[in-house]
C-alpha cells in the first residue's frame, strides 16, 4: 500500500509539476529570459542572512560561505529530480550573454561528479567573473544544473547580499552595483521574492522586505523565509512567533521558519540528512516553536510551497507569455521582410536584383519628390517624405524673404513724386547742356552763327540757376 502510495505521489508529480519546469528551463536555455522575463524565484536578503545556507539545505550544494559579500555574481540553480537509484550529477557555465561576450575555458560548460567538487567549480567561476571587475563584483550569472533523485523540480536565483556598508578594501560604489542588480530581479512582476530573514534579528530592520513592498505591496509574490531560530533569545520568542503567523508585517504568502547548520555542526561533517533530522528535533522538542503550524517549520514544507508557488505563477503567467512571444515573433518577420531574401551568387542574378533595387529606388524617390506617400517605408517614416520637407522649407524661405520688404506707407512715400520730378528735370537740363556745348563746339570750329551761341548761353544760365 505505502508503495502504491509513493508511485501514485510519483505519478502526480511528474504530471502536475515536471512539465511546468521543465517548459520555463528550456526557454531559459534558448535565451528567452534576455528578451522576455519568466518565472523564477530570487533568493534576497542581507549579508549573512542566511542565503546561502537556505539554497544548500534546498539542494544539496555546498554553497560558499563566509562573512561579508561572500555572493559576488547571481547564481541560478536548476535542480531536477531524477529517477530513485541514479547518480548525482551537476554542471556548472557562466550565462549565455556573458558566454557570447567572452571567450576562453573559464566560459565552457563543466561536468561536476560531486557537490564538494562543484563549491570549487562556484569559487572558479566565481573569480573569473570577477577578476576584471572594478569592484570585485558581477551582473553576469553563473548557471548550475544539478539532477539528483533527492533533489526537488525547482529553480532559484541567489544573488548577492544586501550592502550596507563598504569594508576595508572595498569601493563604495559596489554598493549601488549590488542595489541595482537586485532592483532589476525585485520590479520583474513574474519573480517571486524569497526574502530571507534572520529571526534573531528585528524585523523591522530587515532592509528586503520594505524593498519588497515598495514593488509588491499586496505581498502577492514575496515569501519570508525566517532563519537562525537556535540564536533567538530568552523571551524573544513571542515576537518571532508573531511573524511567524502572518500578524506582524504579514505577507499574503506568509512565513515558513528553518534551522540551518551551524558552524559546529559544520565543522564536525554533519551531513544533511542528519541536519534535517537535528532540525525536526528542534522544532519539536522547543517549548514555543513547537506549538506553531507545522506546515510553516522546516525545509521539507519549504520546498513543497515553493514548488507549488512556482507552479502556479507559471501556469498563471503562461497565457500572456505566449502572447508576447508571438509578438516579439511577429515582429522578427517585419524586420525579416525589411531585410528581404539573401543576396544571389550568380553573376546573372546579381545584375538582375542590382537593376531591381535600383528601380525600386528611383520610384520610391519618385514618390518621395511627387508627395504621393502611399509606400508603406514613406508612410512609417516622415523623414522620408521630400515634398512635405521641401515644401516647409520653401515657407519658410518666402516668410524670410517678406520679412525684408520695405515699408511703403511710411511718411517718406509722399515725398517721392517730387523727388521723382527734380530727377527728371535734373536729367532734361543735363542733356539740354551736353547738346548745346556739342553744338557751340561744332560751330566754333565752323564760325558757326551769333543765334547758337546766345543759346548755348541760356542753356548755361538755367543749369547754373537750377
């Protein structure tokens, strides 16, 4: 019956959850999440929150860990569970754009056998990311795959620390560069927020959830995730316990408390499964905790809601998602068909669609000079249209041009018939002289009669006078 049991459990999940996952992993190793943002989950909180601690209980990897920004790139984490009795496996590789952007072996894909090896791998590909940074911190994303069958279908995001403070050897402005990566993962609406809260701390300080409600004010997509509950002191409790159930700084996801591994417990080798056997024991054996919703204690019911909340957020967001793919896809064939087929080789051929683009051309420039915009290129683009543009610029040619007419009914016009008729006098006498010095010339040289030379006289005396 128990087996039945666990097949039909088995059956279930492969069918209600593997699907979804899988659909959202392929996409995001097509590339689609560079264009089109998908569902995911973003593990956030300060420095030494407990981040990493949480993504190792979730998986298995023993991430890095350590005091400070010990998380200096985004890490994406795709775990897939894998059929009961196989091997664990992983692979670890920098992003696909940091991938195209770079070459070299620190950008190829590595086949990890072990989780121990894969911290190592972290580390690598860690400080290759980094080695060339101003700062000593990365926007590009290292990608894990792990498949093992104690794994759960789930994929996160883990990104750096909240910085509040710049350390000794740190550049300040590594304090904006983590707030703006985490800016871009908290205002994408299909990326639910893990916050991660120590519980031994106020909550009210917790710098992630007011983060949070600036973008998701409803809590509709932010889960909090409280740790370190072995370090709340005496009489402090009460006040967990509050958060806890959802009445102090409530979430409409709610909160779901775990118990990490110390670092005695670290140090002795503790293997997971023992940790979630020391967890258990905890919350059972606490005189406070233990009387919570057990549905809201430990990693095991972590992992059910997240994959539930994943699940639904992808079947949630799926429909428009595929609206905006076949968007984006119309749009690649208007830009396909703007660039037309590819070039012909043959010589003929190439003659041939020279002459037509050419023609093409001519006619287009022909409407453009005419005005006639029904082209689809003269109709998208106004700053193709020469009529209009010659037109305007003629306009404001002739507008110049006015500007620089005389003002004819200023006082000065009644002056002009006068002026005009000293001229014309002026111009009558000037030739009246000149013919009779012409003629007094000509008759002085030929003793030419008194009568002309008295004439030649008065012409003098009424151009002296005038």
């Amino acid at each position: 019956m128990a087996s039945t049991t666990s097949a039909d459990l088995t059956a279930a999940h492969e069918q209600n959850v593997r699907p979804w996952l899988d659909l959202i992993d392929t996409l995001r190793a097509q590339g689609v999440h560079e264009d089109l943002p998908l569902p995911q989950i973003a593990v956030m909180g300060d420095q030494s929150s407990g981040k990493s601690s949480v993504l190792e209980a979730l998986s298995g990897v023993p991430f890095p860990r350590g005091t400070g920004l010990v998380t200096r790139c985004p890490t994406q984490l795709l775990m897939k569970r894998s059929a009961p009795g196989t091997s664990w496996k992983a692979t670890a590789s920098i992003s696909r754009s940091q991938a195209n952007r770079r070459g070299g072996a620190d950008t190829q894909t590595r086949s990890v056998a072990s989780p121990g090896q894969l911290t190592d791998v972290i580390v690598k590909l860690t400080d290759a990311l980094t080695a060339s940074q101003p700062y000593g911190f990365s926007q590009d994303a290292i990608v894990i795959h792990v498949t093992a069958p104690d794994v759960p279908d789930l994929t996160l995001i883990d990104l750096p620390g909240i910085v509040r403070t710049s350390t000794s050897g740190q550049d300040s402005s590594v304090i904006q560069e983590v707030n703006n990566l985490i800016n871009s993962y908290l205002i994408q609406e299909r990326t639910i927020i893990l916050a991660v809260l120590p519980a031994n701390q106020d909550i009210a300080t917790c710098d992630i959830l007011e983060r949070a409600a600036q973008v998701d004010p409803t809590g509709e997509r932010t889960i909090g995730v409280l740790t370190k509950p072995d370090l709340v002191g005496p009489g402090s409790e009460d006040e967990v316990i509050a958060v806890l159930n959802n009445v102090s700084k409530p979430l409409k996801l709610g909160y779901v408390m775990v118990k990490n591994r110390t670092q005695k417990e670290l140090a002795d080798g503790q293997s997971l499964s023992d940790a979630k056997e020391t967890e258990a024991k905890f919350f059972a054996d606490h005189a406070i905790f233990s009387r919570s919703n057990p549905l809201n204690l430990g990693v095991a019911n972590l992992t059910i809601r997240l994959t539930d909340l994943l699940v639904r957020r992808i079947k949630t967001v799926l429909p428009v998602m595929k609206f905006e793919v076949q968007e984006m896809q119309a749009e690649a064939g208007r830009q396909l068909t703007l660039i037309g087929r590819e070039a012909p080789t043959a010589p003929l051929e190439r003659m041939n669609m020279l002459m037509k683009l050419v023609a093409e051309y001519c006619a287009l420039l022909r409407n453009a000079v005419r005005g006639d915009y029904r082209a689809g290129i003269l109709a998208d683009k106004p700053n193709l249209r020469l009529r209009t543009i010659a037109d305007k610029t003629f306009r404001i040619l002739g507008d110049k041009i006015r500007e620089t007419q005389p003002d004819f009914d200023s006082p000065v016009r009644d002056q002009l018939p006068h002026a005009r008729t000293d001229i014309r006098c002026d111009r009558r006498c000037h030739r009246r002289r000149r013919r009779c010095r012409r003629r007094h010339t000509i008759a002085t040289a030929r003793r030419s009669p008194r009568r002309l030379r008295l004439r030649f006289a008065a012409c003098e005396a009424v151009s002296s006078r005038a």
